[in-house]
C-alpha cells in the first residue's frame, strides 16, 4: 500500500483552498473515521470510498479526485453528513468536486482534427453497439440534456429528455419499449408544455451561470 504524506505546499495548494472555499467545508478536519463510507448506499458502485476522496482532497491530488466515479455516483442523500462526527458536509464535497471537474472538461479547447475524430470514434462504436461511455460522462450527459429542457421548456420533457439522452450517450434504442406504455397511461407528452412564467426560468440560469463564472 503507497503511504503519502501531507506538507505545507500541498495543504496550502490552489486546490485543497478551492474546494474548501466553494462547499464551505473544512476538509482538513476530517480523521478519516469511515462513518461516511460505512453508511454510503452508493459505495458499491464506487471505485473509491467517499473517506478515501475526503483524503484525496486533504492531499491535493486533485486529478485522483476528478478521475474517480465515485463524486459522479454521489446521490446526495446526504447520509454522510448526518453521520459525520466532524459535522462536516462531504455531499457538498462531492458537488463541488462534479463542478469543477465538469468546469475544467468543458474549458478543454479541440483542434478541428481532434474533434472529427473523437466524433468519428464515438459514431462507429454506437452503430457497432460497443458504445461504453464512463459513469461521468453518462452522469454529466444526462444532466445536461435535463437541464436544457428545463431551460427551454421551464420544465421537463420525458420525450425530449429520454431522445437526447440516448443520442448522446450511444444507447440509442433503450428503454424505448417503455415508450408507448407511458403514452398510453399519459405520462408522456408528444409536445412540450412551456410553463407561464419562461422569463423568471431565465434569470436563474443567468444567475447560476454568473455564479459559476465568478468561482473560475
């Protein structure tokens, strides 16, 4: 088992403040009990405990950080913090960990080249039907397309939502049986239903979207 060891460069990095600074939660007064991880319902499905990222962030490796499925299969339940003998947050850990992490891969900037051939790549596995995208970029796709739904429409459209989320992640025919039971029994719509007040809709994603230009 590797051993690491904190110093004064790596508690005072950029990124151990930063993350503190944007969950408000003191991360170094964590002594790594494992009441966090030990109540966690999602652990099984973690590649790292939610302890273990807790200790990552002490540690500023924050590529370990990001690259771990664990802050995408986060819930936010919110069992740690009401475990957390520390009283300490680490749900707000973790949203703050998918913010920055989904931050840093959207300011990453793609040649021309690079672009078609990532499309390319991502094109040929979906036809092939060998389309196997990582947790985050299925978390982080679908949250996306939901979030443009309730952009436009200021709610959610099952149709809409359901279509762009097979699209982008490849599963283009899944759940697509469920389809016309839904239709049948009125749970899903053809058409979108725009709520009265669009204008107030906006002015939140203006606000969070300001917000989150500030914190970069």
């Amino acid at each position: 088992m590797m051993s690491y060891f904190l110093s004064r460069q790596i508690v005072n990095s950029d990124f151990v403040h930063e993350v503190m600074k944007r969950s408000g939660q003191n991360i170094l007064s964590c002594y790594q009990c494992g009441k966090c991880s030990a109540g966690c319902p999602m652990r099984y499905q973690m590649d790292l405990q939610p302890n273990q990222i807790m200790r990552l962030v002490q540690l500023g490796m924050m590529d370990a950080a990001f690259n771990s499925n664990s802050i995408w299969m986060c819930i936010s339940c919110e069992t740690c913090t009401t475990r957390c003998p520390r009283e300490m947050e680490p749900a707000r850990v973790m949203d703050t960990l998918r913010s920055m992490s989904y931050a840093r891969e959207s300011a990453r900037q793609l040649s021309p080249g690079q672009w078609f051939r990532e499309l390319g790549s991502r094109l040929g596995q979906a036809l092939l039907g060998a389309f196997n995208m990582e947790v985050k970029d299925n978390v982080r796709t679908f949250n996306s397309v939901f979030l443009e739904n309730v952009r436009r429409q200021g709610r959610s459209f099952e149709m809409s939502l359901i279509g762009g989320s097979n699209t982008s992640t490849g599963y283009l025919v899944r759940n697509i049986l469920k389809a016309p039971i839904m239709l049948l029994k009125g749970k899903m719509e053809f058409i979108p239903e725009r709520v009265a007040r669009m204008k107030k809709i906006e002015k939140i994603f203006e606000k969070v979207e300001e917000s989150e230009n500030t914190k970069i």
